[in-house]
C-alpha cells in the first residue's frame, strides 16, 4: 500500500473508533434547585468533566424553587422519555442532605438511569415507566476522592461523580452498590386522576411558569370519556387544602387561537395532559391559582344554559 493511502487509511480507523466510543457514552444531564448565581453548578460539571472530558454533560433545569422535591419530581417526569435509553440523570433537590435518607441509582425498565437522594425525587418516574432496578449508591467506593469530610454537597461528592462514571462506562450498573427492592423506593402521596361519574379529579401538578397556564394531571384517555369535543363548554373548579379557589366556565380548544384575547380556554398541553390558559394571558395570576399536591382540580361538561 503507498504511503498515502496507509496514512488516509490509519486516519480513517482512529475517526471511526473514536466515534465508536464516543457512542460508548450516555448523555449526562443535570437537575437541582441551586440556581446557577454561585459555583455549585459549575462544581458538578467540573466532577463530571473530571470523570471523562468528553461527557456529553447537559442542564435540564436548575431552578427548582428551593426544597420542592415534588416539583423536581415532575420536571423529570416532563422530560426524562424525550432522552436516549441511557442516559443518565443527576437530580439534586435535597433538603436532607447528609442524613440516614439514602443515595440511590434507579434504572427504568426502557433503561434510563436516575442518580439522587431517595426522597420522592423518582415518585412519577417510578410510576409511569416502572423500576427495573434499584441500587443503593456505595460510597466508600462510589464517592468523589478526598471529599469523605463533606456533609453537604452530595451533588458534588456522589452524584455528579457516580452519574459521570455510570454515562461514561467507567462503572456498569451492578457496581453502583447493592440492590434493593424496587418497591421500597420512597413516594409522594398526591391525588390521581379518576373519574367519578361525570366529574374527573385531579391535581394541578405544576403551572407553566412563563405564561401561567394551568396543567393538570388529568391525561387525554380520561378526559375523552366525558365525551368532550372541541368547542364544547367545560366546567372547571380549583381547590386548594378542599376549598374552592376559584370556578371556570371555558371552551375545549385545540390551539390558544380558538378563543379571543383575553378568554379563557380548556386545552391538551404538550403532554397530552389537560390544562387551562387565558389566550395572550396569565390564567394562574389571574385567579390566584397555584401548584402542588394540595391543589385539586374537578372537571365536568359545562351544563347547558
């Protein structure tokens, strides 16, 4: 073989087996309340980088309000089935950082992994895409070097360090410590959605903090059983602790368009999920509404006038 052709030939293979480990690699992606005004952030990504320079290292949010771990447990629910099997999430909103609650890897049956303490962080993860796995971290030997004496960043010292070496292939699974039953992972109790008769109730899990719209956790499938289509006039009531916050006649519309600026509308949001909105307003500032377990949410066809 001529010089030439060898060396576009060695080029070649370094190219292709460094894109073949490359694909070794899981992304790695990031949730905590810390907000990113100090170095606390910036502190995982090094440890992460640390681990493995190439990790593909991403945010999902860290503007969690501070110690909402329910909150922090329905972002991953909104996001986490839009990532490759895999990838691995860190997720730090830890009001009892440094005590007995327990460090956990929990793996979903589509092989999604998610690193964190065991505090309701996984409630909906565990319940719509179900636990394959779960596996209490090990850190005397899963533990960033030379950190044993801090008490108060895990997100630094475990997490970010074990989800590193999980996504970058440096630790399988089975070495992040030993199993434990999949049912004891801890969960927040919350109102599901059911239907009563003609009434459904829900919760409104989260409000969409940009434009104040109101989402429930009401799905597609429960709602069509009212028999409800477009056009057709919803009765709406909210409930906070069991009293009535405010009550909403509105249209079912499929677009914020359907209704004039400024009315109210009954819409299926991004997840398919029932919500309400004010079209070119702010529905949740508008009639005090808020989020939460204690929020409650009742849905009926509007009766005819």
């Amino acid at each position: 073989m001529k010089p030439t052709r060898l060396f576009s030939a060695l080029c070649f293979g370094m190219l292709m087996a460094a894109q073949t480990h490359a694909f070794d690699r899981n992304a790695l992606v990031l949730m905590t309340d810390f907000g990113t005004s100090d170095g606390a952030v910036s502190a995982m990504r090094g440890v992460a980088f640390g681990v493995d320079p190439a990790l593909q290292v991403s945010d999902l949010t860290h503007n969690i309000p501070d110690y909402d771990i329910w909150l922090g447990a329905y972002r991953l629910y909104q996001t986490a089935n839009y990532w490759p099997k895999g990838s691995v999430f860190v997720n730090v909103v830890d009001p009892g950082v440094g005590t007995q609650r327990r460090s956990v890897v929990l793996k979903t049956r589509e092989g999604r992994y998610f690193v964190g303490p065991d505090n309701g962080l996984f409630t909906l993860i565990a319940e719509r895409d179900g636990v394959a796995e779960l596996r209490e971290i090990d850190e005397k030997v899963n533990r960033l070097p030379g950190s044993a004496e801090s008490y108060t960043f895990h997100g630094r010292d475990v997490y970010a360090y074990v989800g590193a070496r999980l996504a970058s292939g440096a630790i399988t699974y089975e070495q992040v410590g030993p199993v434990l039953p999949n049912e004891s992972v801890v969960k927040i109790a919350y109102q599901k959605a059911v239907r009563s008769g003609d009434v459904i109730r829900g919760i409104v899990p989260v409000l969409d903090v940009k434009y104040g719209n109101v989402w429930t956790n009401i799905p597609k499938p429960l709602f069509e059983q009212l028999k409800i289509g477009a056009g057709d006039r919803v009765q709406v009531r909210f409930l906070h602790k069991g009293r009535q916050v405010a009550s909403v006649v509105a249209p079912f519309e499929h677009t914020f368009g359907g209704v004039a600026k400024g009315k109210p509308l009954v819409y299926l949001n991004s997840l398919l999920d029932v919500a309400v909105a004010i079209s070119w307003g702010n529905f949740a500032q508008q009639y005090k509404i808020g989020s939460g377990v204690d929020w409650e949410v009742e849905i009926a066809r509007a009766r005819s006038r």
